[in-house]
C-alpha cells in the first residue's frame, strides 16, 4: 500500500515536472508594427523559457500587411507550439487575423466568435475592381499565401482562398464543421483542458494538466506604440503639435503651446515612424498650415485661407497609406479637424481685417512724464528721440538739449513728443 501511494505521487510529480508553463499572449485591436513587436517577442521569449505552450488570445479588425507576415512566419518558425484563440464571444479573427489564425499549430474559437473577410482592399479603403490588372495581382497575391498557409497547416484550403476572393466568413461553428479550425471552447480554462494529450502532426504531444498560466504584458514602449498606431489618434496630434508650436512661436514667452505643442509634435513622430505614410501627402498639410498662417499677417481676404484648406483636405486623406478601412484614418476625424482649424483661422482673420478698418484712437497723453533724451534735440531742427516709461518716442525740442540730458513732456502730436529739459532744485 505504501509502495503503491509513493508510486503514485511520483507520477503525479513527473507528469507535474513534464508539462512546463503556458505562456499567453493578448491582442486586440488593429495588426500593426507594435502588435508584431510584442508578438515576436513573447514567441522569443516562450522558445528561451521552455514554455509548453504559447496561446495568441486574439480579436482583431486586421491590420496592415507587413505586420500580419511577419507575425505568421514568426509563429510557423516557432519550435514552441502556438496555440492562436479567438476570444472573447463577440470577438473576430478578420482580414488578417484570418491569415494569423490558420498559420497556428492550433487553431481554436470560442462560441459567438467569427473569422474571414480577408479580400484585399486599396489605400483608399475600396475594393478592387474586377479587370484591374492591379486588383488582380493583389487578390492573387492574398491567395497564394493564404492557401499555402491553410496547407502546410493541414486546413481547408478551398475555404480560405473564398475567404480572400469572396470575403467568406464562418461562425466558430461553422469554421469547425469546414475544417477552418481545430476546436470550439468557451474560455481558456477549457482551451486548455482540452489540449492535454493532444498530439501534433509532427508527434510532438501537449501536456497543459497542471501546468502554470504566465501571462505576457506588453512593455510600456510595446503600449504606447499600439496606442500610436492609430492613424486618427496620429493625426490629431500631428496638427496639435505643429498648431500648438506656431501658437508660442507668435506669442512672448516661454507657455502651454510650447509645451503642449512640442509633446504632441514628439507622439505623432512616433506614431508616424510605425504607419506607413505618403510623403507628399505629409507635404500637403505643411503647405495648408503654412498658407493659413501667411493669411493672418498678409490678409487677402480669406483666399490664402481656403487654398490652405484644400491642401490640408488633400493632404490629410493621402497621409496614410493603410489598406484596411477598419484601422484607417476616419473621414469624420479629417472633416471635424479641418473644420475646426478653419473656424479658428477664421475667426483671426476676421479680426485682423476689422481691426485695419477701425480709425484710429488717440493715444493717452505723455504731457508731464519724463524721460532721457536719446539724441541730441535742437529747435527746429531734426527730430530726435527720447526715453519716456522704457519706450522710444520721436520728440521735438524747445530748447537745446544734449544726449543724456532728463527731460519732461510738454505736448504731443500724435507719435511726436515735445519736450525740454528737466530743471532739478537743489
């Protein structure tokens, strides 16, 4: 008996000690270059570990193509089995999450769950048209890759070249029944479970009974990165930046534009090192700043103004070169920035041209005050000037006064002061 209980806890021991840890990853949101980062780093981190096990909890719109091969060729080339799960119910394994969920080891969904809708789609966010060599070249493109994917994988083939060409889509169930997928559960504890025993195509067998959960966070330069990727979020910022900057430029002192101006020019630099962008369209907003500026020193009635509008417009819907319209730059983000620029641009230059029309109001009167004559002042000679309050005046003299000499005010014309020198009493 007690031969028999020791035996026993060994085994539980050794099957213990032989399923080592899981490692999980989570991704959501749009594919870019700081979801590969992480990706890539936590299949690193997982191979030098010894984990078991490297689960993707995915849910994601797509993303850009760069990222999306580069994760999948980092998750096919990982001697750790990758384990890719959609999650939570609601969440979507779309356009390029499709790409990344077939080149799993295991490709797993959870109830209320779908994936597809992998056709190619342009810069400007429309789908290629039928007889466009361009378009063609793209979908064939998509579709070699994608099929010799779901083969080397062991999936179905067929489905996921319809998902490119026709943007198929499948339930969770419906990926099952086609051969998409390898398992439906319905949260990671269940995942998990169901993975115990189970046997590679290339013989390698999973062992999670009893193994620890360790998930992977995303570093802090990983998170700022992600949130970067935004093409919206860049964009305001971008404009925030350069408008805040100009704002301080034009006004004495060192204040909230500058700072404010220059942390936000800084976000958007590294938000742009991760898009991919278009340098003339970079270009084009520069050049709508810049007219909207010379508009408020050299009024022209609001012409410099609308040119500078539609430089910006034509800039800001071809800053970014982003396939996929789900994590594009938002027309309604472009329109209400625009907009709101405009208005404020506006309501300067209405302001300088009110300000030309008004006539003049005479100046408070300098009679009494005193000052330093600058220069020497005869009268009925040339003009000079003086020092009255830290300003300069151009005066006249009523007597001769020598450089130096204090003087007071004795009258005014306009910008002209008369003065003579101040008797001082002992």
């Amino acid at each position: 008996m007690r031969t028999a209980c020791v035996v026993g806890i060994l085994l539980v021991a050794a099957s213990l000690a032989l399923a080592g840890e899981v490692f999980v990853l989570k991704v959501e949101g749009s594919i870019n270059p700081a979801v590969q980062e992480y990706v890539l780093r936590g299949i690193s981190l997982a191979e030098r570990e010894g984990a078991e096990l490297l689960v993707i909890i995915l849910d994601t719109p797509g993303g850009l193509d760069s990222a999306t091969k580069e994760i999948a060729e980092g998750i096919i080339a990982s001697r750790v089995p990758v384990v890719v799960y959609v999650y939570p119910p609601g969440a979507r394994a779309a356009s390029a999450g499709t790409f990344i969920l077939l080149a799993a080891d295991i490709a797993a969904m959870a109830p209320g769950t779908s994936v597809g809708a992998a056709h190619p789609v342009l810069l400007g966010g429309e789908s290629p048209e039928e007889g466009d060599p361009m378009a063609e070249k793209m979908v064939n493109d998509a579709v070699s890759r994608i099929r010799a994917i779901a083969e080397l994988r062991g999936r179905n083939a067929d489905w996921a070249e319809k998902a490119v060409r026709e943007s198929a889509t499948a339930t969770a169930s419906e990926a099952l029944e086609f051969g998409v997928i390898d398992l439906v559960a319905k949260d990671l504890d269940s995942l998990l479970s169901a993975l115990d025993g189970w046997t590679l195509p290339d013989g390698r067998v999973i062992h999670t009974g009893g193994a620890g959960v360790r998930w992977v966070r995303k570093t802090f330069r990983e998170w700022l990165l992600s949130y970067l990727a935004d093409p919206n979020l860049v964009y305001i910022l971008l404009l925030l930046g350069i408008y805040g900057l100009i704002y301080e430029f034009l006004s004495p002192g060192i204040g909230i534009g500058f700072a404010l101006g220059g942390i936000s020019l800084i976000l958007a630099l590294m938000g742009l090192q991760i898009l991919p962008i278009n340098l003339a369209g970079l270009g084009l907003i520069l050049f709508g700043v810049l007219l909207m500026v010379l508009d408020v020193f050299t009024p022209t009635n609001g012409i410099l103004t609308t040119g500078g509008v539609i430089s910006l417009l034509l800039g800001s819907f071809s800053l970014f070169e982003v396939q996929s319209p789900a994590i594009g730059l938002s027309r309604w983000t472009v329109i209400g920035v625009v907009s709101t620029v405009t208005a404020l641009f506006m309501f300067v230059v209405s302001k300088g041209l009110l300000a030309q029309r008004r006539r003049p109001k005479p100046l408070t009167t300098m009679v009494g005050l005193t000052g330093v004559a600058k220069t020497d002042l005869v009268p009925g000679g040339k003009e000079g000037w003086v020092l009255v309050r830290g300003e300069y005046w151009r005066a006249r003299a009523e007597e001769e006064i020598k450089e130096g000499d204090e003087i007071v005010v004795t009258g005014q014309e306009g910008r002209v002061l008369t003065v003579r020198r101040a008797h001082r009493t002992p």
